[in-house]
C-alpha cells in the first residue's frame, strides 16, 4: 500500500514542480496512522501483617497473616482479582490458624474481599467479607460450625495497586525529508 501511495506522490510531485524538482524527495516517506493499545495492568504483590479479632481468646495478642494478591487494574482504575492468605497463632508456639481465598473487586483506592477459607483451629468452614485500603483491611469470618461471626481488623503491607500502564503507541510516524 505504501509503494501505491508513494507512487501517486510521485506522480503529483512531478506534474506540479516539474521532473527535476521531485528527483531529491523520491521516494516520499508515507505517515502511518497512530494505534494505541488500551493496556491493563497485573498487580501482584506478596505481604504480612497482624490481625486483630474480636471475642479472641489471645486478647490483645494478634495473630499474623501472609499472603498473596493478584489484581487485574483496568484504565478506569478498577480492580478484580483474587487473594490467598494464611493466618497464623503465636500462643505457646507457632500454630496455623486458618487459610482464606478471597474474590476482591473494586477500585483502586478501596476493594471488598469475598470469599471462603478453613479454620484448622476450629476445623471449621468460613465464609469471609472484608473491606480493604492501603495498609489496612477489616472485615469478618463466618465460622460455619459454631454459627457465629468473628470481626477482625488487619494491619498490613499492602498498598494500593499502581495505576494501568500508559497507552503504548504502537505505529510511528516516520519524519518527512526537506524537500528542496
């Protein structure tokens, strides 16, 4: 197609500045039209913190979490993805309390955590709602075997996801020679 489109511009060179006008400009570049790719981003980012929960027998004791978040951030800054976490005891040693995986859908700025776990404490099934922002999260545990709920707040290493990558330009217009 540029060879068809340099063509015609040679052509009309040489019909309005005469043959020896044009001889330095052949062959005329042809500008191509700009594309942009509209990108999103992953975000992923592994962290810990400490977990406050009420009616814990720990008292002020909190137990530690870590865990895994992938987010998928579109260019309206929202987010969707998931998170996997593993909540640990230190109460006369090291125990493994319980594990989440959470559905988080929001934007950038804040997000809400749905999802299930298992409490190897209790041995019990939890259903979990939480509500996140940079460096926090608070929330609650359904425990499915004592039918009572557990609120919790969460101090944490996570902030929120970077913004999408900038729109990449994908063709370039190359430069038009001086003619003359």
């Amino acid at each position: 197609m540029n060879k068809k489109i340099n063509t015609v511009l040679l052509a009309g060179c040489l019909g309005i500045l005469g043959a020896s006008s044009c001889a330095v400009a052949a062959p005329v570049p042809v500008p191509t039209s700009y594309s942009y790719s509209d990108n999103s981003r992953t975000d992923n980012r592994v962290y810990a913190g400490l977990v406050w929960s009420w009616g814990s027998k720990q008292g002020l004791m909190p137990d530690y979490v870590v865990g895994f978040r992938s987010l998928h951030v579109e260019s309206d800054n929202s987010v969707q993805g998931g998170d996997i976490n593993l909540r640990i005891k230190y109460n006369h040693g090291i125990v493994l309390d319980s594990a989440r995986l959470a559905y988080v859908d929001g934007k950038r700025d804040f997000v809400g955590n749905y999802g299930v776990g298992y409490s190897f404490v209790n041995r019990s099934i939890l259903a979990t709602v939480a509500g996140q922002g940079s460096y926090y999260r608070f929330g609650t545990d359904f425990d499915f075997k004592n039918y009572d709920f557990k609120p919790y707040i969460e101090i944490n290493t996570l902030e929120k996801p970077d913004r999408e990558a900038p729109k990449v330009q994908v063709n370039t217009v190359p430069p038009l020679p001086p003619i003359g």
